[in-house]
C-alpha cells in the first residue's frame, strides 16, 4: 500500500503548492501550463475527499471525484476572490498573483482541517491491488487504450496539412474493433482497463473538432462564449455588466476559464481547444461508475462508448463549453447519488456540492434537474407514504429541491438578473405552443426530420433509422426495468428517474415549443441519456432472449464457449440477471455503437458522396459554415487595426462564427444584412471565404442545403455605390 502519515501527506502537498507557485511566478514555459493543470484540477478535490474521509475509494472513482470536486473549488472560490478583491483595492482580482496568494491561503486552511480532522495513513494508490490485477492478466489491450488519442491528433494533423482523412475515417470502427477485443477477453484482462480505455477514447473523439484547423471552430452560443470570455480574461474580473446576458452567468464557463488563463498562461484559444475537453472527457467515466453497478463492467464499459459515439459529445466543442460543464456536474450528481460505498452524510454533501454546480454552470440543465428531483421527490414520497420503510435514506428530501428552487432563482433571477424571466415566459410560450401540437413545421428542423420530413438523400434516411432503432431498444429496456424492478439492482430511485426522463423526451417532441424553442431535442437527449444509456443494454437484451431461442442459438457449442468467457465473474453475477452476458447482447450493442458512430462523424454522408461532416472533409456543408480560413481573420484584424470608433460590419448569417476570434466590443456583426436584402449607408460589407471562393451566400440559418447557398450574384444590386477597398484572396471588404 503506497501511504503516509498524516502529518507527511500534508506536507508534501503544502511543499508541492510552493513548487507549483514557484514554477508560476517564474512562468518557465510547458511547466507552467503542465503543472498548474494537474495540481489545480486534482489536489483541491483530493483535499475535500481527505476531509471527508474518503480517501479509501477506488482509485478510478477517487480519481473523478478529485476532479469534479476541484473544478467545483475552482469555481466557487473564484467567485469568492472575484467578489472580495475588489473590496480592498485589487481591481484585476482573477490575475495571476492574486489568485495564486488567495488559492494558497485557501489550500493551506484545507490542509490545516485535513491534518486536524484526521489523523493515521493517508491511502493514495493501493499498489497490492493493482498488482494482483494486473498480475498474470492480459496487458496488451491496456496498453493499446493509449495508442487512440495519438492516433486522433495524428489523423486532425493529417486532415489539417494534407487532407488525407484515412485515419479519422477509421477509427470510429477501430475503436469498436477495440471494443470487440476486449469483450472476449474481458476474463483475462486487467479491471482498470475499462477506465483507461473509455477515458483514452472519450479524449480521442472529444479533441478531433477542437484540433480542425489554425483557428477555433465555434457555432451557436460558443461564439458568444468566446466573446465573454475574452471580456473578462481581458479585465481580469468576473462581471455581469460586461455582457448582460445568461451565457455571462455560467461561471463554468467565462470565470472558470480566465481562472485557467491566468494560472497556465497559454492562449485563450487553447483553453478552449484543450482545457474544457480534457475536463468534460471524465464524464464517460462517471457514466461507467454509475453504470456498473447495475449492468457490470462490460456493459457499463459499452454504453460509455454509446455515449461517446453520440452527435452532442463529438461536437460539444462547436455548441457550447456550459453545456458540457453543466452535464458533468450533473454526471456527477448521479454518480453519487446512486453509489453504495459513500456513506449518507458524506453523499448529501457531494450531491449539494455538484447540484450547485450544475446550476451556476448551466440554467437549461438546472432547470431539468430541478424538475427531476422535483418529480422523483413527489413520486418517491407517494410510495414513501404506501411503504413507510422503503425510503429512509433517500437524499432527495424537501429541503433538497426547496435548496435547489431557491438558488436557482436567487442567482438567475436577484443576483445575476439573467435568465429567470425568461422561464417565464418559456412556460408561456410552451403552453401557447400546444396550438400547433399537430403541425410538424412548428417544431423545427430536427423535429421535422425526426417525423421523416424533409429528408435529404440516403443518408439522412439510414441516420434516422439508426435513431429510431436506438430509441426503440431504450424504450424496451425501460419497460422491461419497470417490469422487473423488484428483481433487478437498479431499484425504485432510478426506474423513477429513468421514467421522468422518458417523459422529458416524450415532451420536449409533443411540445413545439420546447423542440424548436431554446431547449431543444438534442440538449434534452444528452441530458438524459446519463440514465437512460443503461437502458439500452437491457433493451438488447430483451431482443436477444425474444430472438434466440433454447433449441437453436444457445445450444451451438461454440456460443457457448463465447458466453463463458464474457461472464467473467461468477462470484459478482449475484444471480442477477443483467451480469450474464451474453454474445448476442453484446453483438447488438457493438452494431448500434458502430452506426452511431458512423452517423454522427458524417461516414453514412460520406458513402453516398455527400461530403457533409468537417471531420472528413475540407468542403461541403459543416467546413462552409464553421472553418475559420487566415483570410478571414487578417480581414477582420485589418479592419480592426483601421477603425478607432465601433463601426458596423455587415455580411451573411455565419459572419459572427468566422471572426469570433478576433470579435471586440467596438466591432458590430450584423449577419441579417442578406437576408433583408436592403443596401446600407454607413459600415462596411464583409465577404468571407465562401462569398468570395465559391460565390455562395447563406442568408440564414441552414436548413436545407440546396436552398440555403444562393448565388452572391443575386445581390449585385447591395454593391452598387460602394468600392472594394480589401482583398485577400479569400475575403473582401466593401465601403
């Protein structure tokens, strides 16, 4: 057992954060960056784990726990330090040396309450046990985990100076080939090789989009969030006045991230492109933890890598950072929730700690939550009252969801004045909205397809196949776990949980409000899958029993040996039926991993020649409307450098995503220029690469590709009267 005593464990992290401070304040470069990520996004979490005497977790879960704890430190002593600072006469509170001082006296406190609070060996790595797990095993799949993030910048690089796209098109199938590998030898590999291998393969995917290209790709509200975060990492101090918006009352987002900047000192652009996706790839790993408890390893290890394969994670990094910040701490929620091994008390704390993270880091999903705990508290409390005993521990409480009720309002609605009035009158769009409740135009583009309307191509029809086929096997394992929640080791607390987020998805298509409207399908679906993916290893299962029968498939003796090697634990099964694995279970879920995959890097549009996906391509649609070409900003920084007062910059609708880098306060984007077809007498017109290349237009906001490019031709008439007085080759300004 690697352990020390409690006074030599304390020391040692006090003499590490004088290293790490010195390191800092001397700025020595890569050092910088290297150790003060992975002291500040580990230690101060280990700490509070110390505190709470739960130094003896699993190290896999220790480790996620670390995490989730420090980047929640990270956030509410920030604001601490932004909020107090300036009282005494620091206007830039969030700069390097402040924050280091503040961070420092914070750490040492913890540390001061750790040694006085406990006292014996603190047990950092049980080297017994992983000895005699790795022992005699199997290594070499361990060792290949590591191999997929090298292969992913490898293959963005290639695709970036060359445009050969071979390896990003290979390794969705080979990480199901990896998949494949592991489920047969599940019996002889180590256990800790499902963690490395879903964290490795989460890092791989999650780094493709950030790593496209010399400049960030942002859409959406990730525009906006760039926007912000260089208002405040430029004042180094966290404002609402700066942009009076609800994006600005994230702090996991604009306060977290200049907390980044200043301690690493890397650019602003690399703490998108790297910081928030290493922190958002654990989120897999708290879908495992919570997963395995009721499926075992091997499926928990399957549904991670279908929540990987999912369109919302590949492409987090274009929507939005509070998206996945906000899904983390809300992983994390559930993960504790729903874990045995932490005793009440400290399981309450750690479930407030990441329910109030979740709602400074993101209002959609706190709302969602709030509603979730809400209804799970309602229902549980009604069978509470038939069966007096069955819910003595439960930690949803009233004074849970009241908690969570008032700090939503008070920090959406009196301290920041952001976005509580507009849940008002989200409810009372929703409710009008039920007009339309047969009319699929008023849902939107997404809701549209999902009724087959309006498909494009081939492609677009097996890519709504493969949804519905997904939906289909997670409504029958969610049936099948109401049937059998007596049996099973899921329980009452999340078949209720796993039946509300059904009803979410069941409203959030019946309402068109809330499909079209700020919510959205596929915010509500990721949300949800963090319970509902397990359902879909049962629904597989439900298949494979209605399919196979006793007489047929199960007698092949070859199939049988399969199964033995799959049910690698007898000891652990417990006679319960979701830890016998099966072949055809297990078949069912790779050929749904596999088509999700396919789907949601653009590979079905590549077979029929629709060179859709950014991943894959350096044309069609997703390049056209997100890549960042140099033109483009040499352009803006041009106009920029030119232009001393705020002046008006007209174009098409994506104009704002391709100068987001460089956008300031003085620069005004209007991207309904086009689109009211109507010429200007003041500002300038900006074609960006695709007006100038191909001479296409996009008035709007895609919705059919054929009928979004129009011509630029077509506008000839907006030009007249004014001169080209900038030409790169690939942008031009008008006056």
């Amino acid at each position: 057992m690697l352990g020390l005593k409690s006074k030599e464990w304390f020391t040692f992290l006090v003499i590490t954060l004088f290293l790490v401070d010195i390191v800092i304040l001397l700025d020595i470069p890569f050092l910088r960056s290297v150790f003060a990520f992975l002291y500040f996004t580990t230690i101060p979490g280990l700490l509070i784990l110390y505190i709470l005497r739960l130094n003896k977790l699993d190290i896999v879960k220790k480790f996620v726990l670390s995490i989730g704890l420090s980047i929640s430190f990270l956030i509410f002593a920030g604001l601490l330090i932004n909020t107090l600072l300036p009282s005494f006469g620091i206007p830039k509170p969030l700069s390097a040396l402040p924050l280091l001082i503040s961070f420092n006296v914070i750490l040492i406190i913890l540390c001061f309450i750790g040694y006085k609070k406990y006292e014996g060996s603190f047990h950092f790595l049980d080297i017994s046990t992983i000895k005699s797990n790795i022992g005699g095993s199997f290594i070499s799949p361990l060792l290949f985990a590591f191999l997929f993030p090298f292969l992913a910048i490898f293959g963005v690089y290639l695709m970036n100076t060359t445009e050969n796209n071979i390896i990003l098109l290979v390794l969705p199938f080979l990480t199901v080939i990896y998949a494949a590998f592991i489920t047969y030898f599940n019996k002889k590999i180590p256990k800790i090789t499902y963690s490395i291998a879903i964290l490795a393969i989460a890092i791989s995917f999650i780094l493709i989009i950030p790593l496209r290209g010399e400049y960030l790709i942002l859409g959406g509200d990730g525009n906006l969030e760039y926007y912000i975060f260089r208002l405040i990492s430029t004042n180094m101090h966290w404002d609402m006045d700066y942009y009076r918006n609800s994006v600005n009352a994230c702090l996991g987002g604009g306060l977290l991230h200049t907390i980044y900047f200043s301690l690493l000192n890397i650019s602003r652009e690399w703490i998108f492109k790297l910081i928030y996706p290493l922190i958002f790839s654990i989120t897999p790993l708290c879908l495992f933890i919570l997963s395995k408890k009721y499926i075992g390893r091997l499926y928990a290890f399957l549904v991670s890598l279908f929540f990987i394969s999912q369109y919302s994670f590949i492409y987090i990094g274009i929507g939005s950072i509070r998206i996945a910040i906000g899904l983390f701490f809300f992983a994390l929620a559930m993960m504790v929730f729903f874990d045995d091994e932490i005793n009440q008390t400290n399981k309450r704390t750690l479930f407030l700690i990441f329910t109030l993270s979740l709602i400074v880091s993101y209002y959609t999903f706190s709302y969602m939550f709030f509603f979730l705990i809400l209804f799970s508290w309602l229902v549980l409390s009604l069978i509470g009252t038939i069966k007096p005993n069955e819910f003595e521990k439960n930690i949803i409480t009233l004074t849970t969801v009241m908690l969570s009720a008032v700090v939503i309002f008070f920090w959406y609605s009196q301290i920041t004045e952001s976005h509580f009035n507009t849940l008002i009158s989200f409810f009372e769009n929703s409710i009008k909205s039920v007009a339309n409740l047969f009319i699929i135009e008023s849902r939107g583009e997404i809701a549209e397809k999902t009724f087959a309307r309006g498909l494009e191509g081939e492609a677009e029809i097996i890519n709504l196949i493969v949804y519905y086929i997904t939906l289909i096997l997670i409504g029958i394992g969610s049936v099948d776990l109401v049937i059998r929640c007596k049996k099973s080791k899921f329980g009452i607390e999340y078949t209720t949980m796993v039946m509300i987020c059904l009803i979410f998805l069941l409203l959030t298509v019946a309402i068109p409000y809330l499909t079209s409207g700020s919510v959205g399908l596929l915010r509500v679906y990721f949300f949800t899958t963090i319970l509902l993916a397990q359902m879909l290893s049962l629904g597989a299962d439900v298949v494979r029993k209605i399919t196979a029968s006793k007489e047929g498939i199960y007698n092949i003796k070859r199939l049988k040996s399969i199964n033995s090697r799959l049910n690698s634990d007898r000891k652990n099964i417990k006679n319960d039926y979701l830890f016998n694995y099966h072949w055809l279970t297990v078949l069912i879920l790779l050929v749904v991993i596999t088509s999700q995959f396919m789907v949601n890097t653009g590979i079905t549009y590549q077979m029929f020649g629709d060179h859709r996906s950014i991943i894959l391509n350096s044309e069609g649609l997703q390049y056209n409307i997100w890549y960042i070409h140099p033109q483009e900003i040499t352009a803006g920084k041009w106009l920029i450098k030119n232009n001393e007062e705020k002046f008006k910059l007209c174009g098409d609708y994506y104009l704002w995503t391709h100068l987001s880098p460089i956008k300031e306060e003085k620069l005004e984007i209007l991207g309904t220029f086009f689109l009211s077809n109507k010429p200007i007498s003041q500002g300038y017109i900006f074609l960006r690469y695709q007006n100038v290349v191909k001479g296409e237009i996009v008035p709007f906001l895609v919705r059919k590709i054929k009928e979004d490019y129009v011509p630029l031709a077509n506008y000839s008439h907006l030009f007249i009267g004014k001169s080209k007085i900038y030409d790169n080759g690939g942008s031009e300004v008008w006056r």
